[in-house]
C-alpha cells in the first residue's frame, strides 16, 4: 500500500523515520543531474559515503521521476546505521535533498522495492508498505 507524505519530515519526525527504517530497509539511492552543479556540501556528502556506495548508474528514471532524452547518475548506497549518521550529519529533512545543496531525491529500498521515495523538488514522498500493521508501527515510532 502507497501512502503520500503530507508534509514534510523535519527535525526528530526525520530522524524518527530514518531510524525506523534502518530496521526495514537495506540499500538507499539519490541522484545526480549533470546539468545542475553540486555544492561543496554535496560534494562532501558523496566523499563522506563513498565506502558505502554499492553501485554508481546512468539512469533515465527512478522513483517518482522520468526523464526525457537526458540522464542522471543514480547512488546506490548500502543502507545501515552508519549510513544514517552520514545522512543526518548533512540533512535536517527529506527534502532537504535537492540539487545544488544535496544530490536529489532520497529513496530507501527494502530489497529492491521502494519504501521511502521521494521527489525534493517538487516536495512529494511516500511510503510504500506491505501493510497497516507496518503503517501503525512507524505511526508509533514517528510522533
């Protein structure tokens, strides 16, 4: 079952839900667009995960985007408590991954299903999940 964010995820609600998911998920992505550039930040970012990075592709799509007649280079990271650390030590909310800042779009995969997707540009997320009983346990642990 899909459920669309309303708002965004800020501050310990952010840090709640990654925490979470770190339980949930096993690998994340985020996307580079060649033709935005990247802040010193972001480069910091890739720098700082680069040991957690599983494989680098040129993609036309991903989660929640489609691309026409371009490319961007998808990230996709091993997903784990250290990665997370490396994730709040950049970002305070999930959409706080936008290009130039942060490379875009923040996704957390269980397996290789999306479970967090997000869009930051255009503020849309949503969790994929396999069912209520998931939804009431993060509406628990997310206040």
């Amino acid at each position: 079952m899909e459920y669309e964010l309303v708002c965004e995820l800020r501050g310990g609600s952010y840090v709640d839900l990654l925490s979470y998911a770190v339980q949930k998920c096993d690998t994340m992505s985020v996307v580079l667009r060649p033709e935005l550039a990247l802040s010193s930040k972001g480069t910091a970012f890739l720098v700082a995960s680069r040991q957690y990075v599983e494989v680098i592709s040129l993609v036309s799509e991903w989660p929640g985007t489609q691309l026409v007649e371009a490319v961007a280079m998808m990230f996709k990271f091993s997903f784990d408590k250290n990665m997370l650390e490396i994730i709040l030590s950049f970002s305070e909310g999930l959409y706080d991954w936008t290009q130039p800042e942060l490379p875009e779009d923040l996704c957390l995969y269980r397996g290789r299903s999306v479970w967090l997707g997000s869009v930051s540009h255009e503020k849309i997320a949503w969790l994929s999940l396999p069912s209520e009983e998931e939804l009431l346990e993060i509406t628990s642990a997310v206040p």
